[in-house]
C-alpha cells in the first residue's frame, strides 16, 4: 500500500511547508483508529488556510483517507483531548518523512507529557466533567433517569480520563483498557453501573455518591491551572475569562465551571455598581487561601 500511495505523500513531502508524514493501517487490534478505513495518510504542515482539509481515495478495494493539518490544529486536538484518534496515529503509524525530526520530538514530548501541560488538560477534562455531573443529577432529581444515566456514563469517562492524565499519559481511544490498570475503583464504578443487577434508579443514586467524592478528592488538581491564570491579575469580568487565550480551550464549560468553583469557595465572586442602581456587575477574583493550599499539597 505504501508503494501505492507513494505518489501522493511524496508530493506534499517535497514542500517545506510539510513537517511530516504518518501512515496508519487497520488491523484487528485497532480497527476503530482508522475510522473503517484501510489507511490513513497523516500529513502535518506548519500553516494553510484550512486547519483541516481531508480526501478520500480508493485502490481495488482499498479505502483510503488523506487528512492534512496544521501544526496548530493538531497541538489542539492534544490539549482538549476533543480528537482522540490522533495520539494513537502519532504513537502506532509509521512515520514516512519526519522533517528536523518533528514527529520524533511531538512522541518524546507526548510521553514526557509536560506539567503544565498537564495541568491545562486535567482543567479543561475537569470542567467537562463538572458539567455532566450537574446536569446528570439536575436529571436525576427529575426522574429523568435514562438522561441522568447517559451523563453519568460521561462523568465516570472524564474521570477515567483524569486518572490517565494524572498519572502522565495521554489517554488513548481505548480509555477503560487504560482505566482499568491506572485506577481500578474508577473502572469498578463503570463496571457496577453498566452490568449491576439493581434499577437503574438505585445504581444511579449509588453512582452519583461515589462520584461527588471522587470529585471532591480532585477538585484542587481541577481548579489549579484556572487559578493560576486568574491569579495574574486582581479582579476579572467573565468576558475577559473567556478571551484568555489559555481559558478558550475550557469554551463552554468555562463559565458553568466558575460557578462550581465560586460555590466550593476557590474563586470569589465580588459586587461592583453599575448604570443601574439595583443591578451590579459580577467580577470574579481568586480567593488566595485555597490557591495557597492547593500549592502546598
């Protein structure tokens, strides 16, 4: 197949704008990384007017389907964790052309997994999970339990997902496979909710005690990286949160995750007057007494 495709990566390999070339091919392991392709064409490039820009090509009965995408796309999906495929392209295609061996130093990069990366992505995992957790049990407490279930099954992901990220690794497709040997009690609580024999009712009201504690126990690792940026300056509007140029990965989970943080008491939420005289503006500032302990744990 490579022969075959030699052509059309050659190509855009000869253009200095190219930074590498992965080529990834299903197998029984790992079918579903290839999206029901056969093959997967990787094309990094430093810049294009398109972040993204994808064809599809056939060979007998072969599918095949060329993704190009910039360098910042791509350092993105990695932060959010919003393209999980692309970890496991990085980590098991081979590598066709590596120029100044990028994709030599994005894999080094990816399993040394710096702090601060870290500290960015269990933020932006944390507030997903904070939105699902509430909106699951607003359900919940609705009767509403085939949506509380659903949301459930989010948060425990997210929280699996965290457990990966603590231990500094990037989570990969296969997350529980992953969960399972990181953190098994996260793993049990999945296993409980989708296999238990009780109703749906009593395994949802199990779960959701399980998981405020859980989220409890991680909520300083949560809020550290948000702190840390509020921290640089006295008081913030939500609109100035939210043009941050860290803060936009956390998009709109942003604000419901300030409100969950005011409520535990790590952000203050201060009054200021505004043109009217019974409505004030909402500043927000970091209380520093729970940033200080979170750095002293």
């Amino acid at each position: 197949m490579e022969q075959v495709l030699r052509p059309i990566y050659q190509e855009r390999a000869s253009q200095a704008n190219t930074l590498g070339v992965i080529l990834v091919e299903k197998n029984n392991e790992r079918s579903n990384v290839t999206d029901t392709f056969d093959t997967i064409l990787l094309i990094i490039v430093k810049e294009a007017i398109q972040p993204v820009f994808t064809k599809h090509y056939s060979y007998d009965d072969h599918k095949v389907a060329l993704h190009t995408i910039t360098e910042e796309q791509i350092r993105k999906w990695l932060l959010i964790g919003s393209n999980k495929k692309v970890v496991d392209w990085i980590f098991f295609g081979r590598v066709l052309f590596d120029r100044n061996e990028f994709f030599h130093k994005l894999k080094i990069e990816l399993q040394e997994f710096p702090f601060n990366g870290r500290k960015i992505k269990i933020g932006i995992q944390f507030s997903k999970l904070i939105r699902r957790y509430l909106e699951g049990k607003e359900y919940f407490e609705k009767g509403h339990y085939l949506d509380a279930y659903s949301h459930v099954v989010d948060s425990l992901h997210y929280l699996g997902r965290l457990s990966i990220i603590n231990s500094g690794l990037y989570p990969e497709v296969t997350v529980w496979a992953q969960v399972k040997k990181i953190e098994p009690a996260i793993y049990k609580l999945y296993e409980e909710l989708v296999t238990s024999n009780e109703s749906l009712e009593k395994r949802l009201e199990l779960l959701f005690l399980a998981s405020e504690f859980l989220i409890h126990s991680r909520t300083d690792d949560g809020a550290r990286h948000i702190l840390e940026v509020m921290q640089t300056k006295e008081f913030w509007t939500i609109q100035e949160l939210h043009d941050h140029h860290e803060l936009k990965n956390y998009s709109v989970d942003l604000e419901v995750f300030i409100e969950y943080l005011v409520g535990k008491g790590y952000i203050l939420a201060e009054l200021d007057i505004s043109k009217s005289e019974a409505v004030f503006h909402r500043h927000y500032k970091v209380n520093l007494a729970m940033l200080e302990k979170i750095r002293g744990n």
